[in-house]
C-alpha cells in the first residue's frame, strides 16, 4: 500500500514515534516544524521522498533506498551530513544551511545524484570525487568556495554560484541553461549555446553588455533575467 504523511507547518517538536511502524509508507513530508528529534526511520523499507526541511535536528536515521532527502535549513546537522553519503539510490539532495564544514569524498558513492543544494554553508572547497557525479543541478551559493573543479560540470544544466568567492568559470559549461553569477566577480563567460537565463546582479558583469557576446550564440536569446519559469527552477 502506498501511502503519504504530510505533516508540515504545525509546529510539532518531534516525529510521533508510530511513524517508524508505517511500513507503506512512501513520502513523508514534516517542513517548518520545530523538529528536535525523529525516530529511527531505517526500518521504513517503503519510503522513497523525506522532506524535513526548516527543523532542529542534529541527528537523522533514513532508509538506504531514499531517492529525494530534503534537510536544509536544520542548522545542528552539518557535522552528519556524511552519512546521507551512503544513501547510494539518491536522485535529490537538499542540505543547504545545515553548518556543513566540508563535502568529504564519500558523496562519490551518490552515483544516481542529479541535483545537490549545499546553498548557504561554509563550504571552503569541493573534493577531486566531485568530478565523479553525474550532476544536472548544483546549488553553491553563498558558501566560501572560490573554485568549482572543472570536471564537476560535465553534466550540469543549473549552475547557481551566487554571493561566492568564485572569480572563474570553468569552460566546459557547453550544457548550462541556467546560470545564477549574482553578487561574484566572474568577470568572463564562457561559450553556453544551452543559456535560457542568467542572473548577474550586483555582479562584475552587470551592466558590462561588451563581455556579454559568448551568450549569444546558436539559437540561444540573449536575456539578462530569468522569465518566471526560471525562477521556478532556482527555488
């Protein structure tokens, strides 16, 4: 029996403990909570999609088959986000504001990840294993990294890097569609024949138009916003 628990926005302090006996169950979903603590989800054989985003965790148990882990925005669970790193049928990872320190070279196990936001932490550097993902959509921004490794984009069609340190953009961004630079002193854009929409507000580039040639190519408007469908993308 598939089954969902939507239990978001009622300013619940904990996870009811009979919620690690419903064995049918698929999505749990408890955002915007005030969530200290959650039971041991591991036996939860069923379940797929885990959003407790906007709590107060420290400490999370999940099962091994999570496709979609959403914990951003718990502030105390940065030290163990590495275990999620084991969690090798991953398609989503959300673990922005969570204090992470450090994205160890256990994430190359993610070999199924296509989307990773690690927004607003004090991220200094991405391991060499980065490279080893298959990445469509990274969420980098307002960290403290100065540089992307270059094989990291391969794949990536989202590129957000906004409120970062990162001066340089790699060249090999022939896929992007979207590209988020707001706030950074990227002063050059590489060749993007894929590029719907860019962000560069408050950046070396804004209001720079002569370093803005390499966007318009192929079939490829040049625009310096994103349309709505865009922002909707970048949420």
């Amino acid at each position: 029996i598939n089954a969902e628990y939507m239990g978001s926005l009622n300013a619940l302090s904990a996870v009811p403990l009979a919620i690690a006996h419903l064995h049918g169950l698929t999505i749990l979903s408890m955002r915007k909570n005030n969530i200290v603590t959650v039971p041991d989800l591991s036996g939860l054989t069923s379940l797929i999609y885990l959003n407790l985003d906007h709590n107060r965790l420290s400490e999370l148990v999940v099962p091994s088959q999570l496709q979609v882990l959403q914990v951003g925005e718990n502030i105390g669970l940065g030290h163990s986000v590495s275990q999620f790193f084991t969690l090798s049928r991953l398609l989503r990872l959300r673990i922005s504001a969570t204090h992470l320190r450090a994205i160890d070279s256990s994430i190359v196990h993610l070999t199924y990840l296509v989307e990773l936001d690690a927004r607003n932490n004090p991220l200094t550097s991405l391991p060499t294993q980065f490279a080893k993902l298959g990445l469509r959509w990274l969420d980098v921004s307002r960290t403290a990294l100065t540089s992307i490794p270059v094989r990291s984009v391969n794949h990536i069609s989202v590129l957000l890097i906004a409120w970062t340190s990162i001066q340089t953009l790699p060249d090999n961004l022939s896929l992007v569609e979207i590209l988020d630079i707001r706030g950074t002193s990227v002063a050059e854009l590489p060749p993007m024949p894929r590029l719907q929409g860019i962000e560069m507000h408050n950046s070396t580039l804004d209001g720079r138009p002569d370093r803005w040639p390499a966007l318009c190519v192929a079939r490829t408007p040049c625009e310096r916003n994103h349309t709505e469908s865009h922002k909707a993308e970048l949420r």
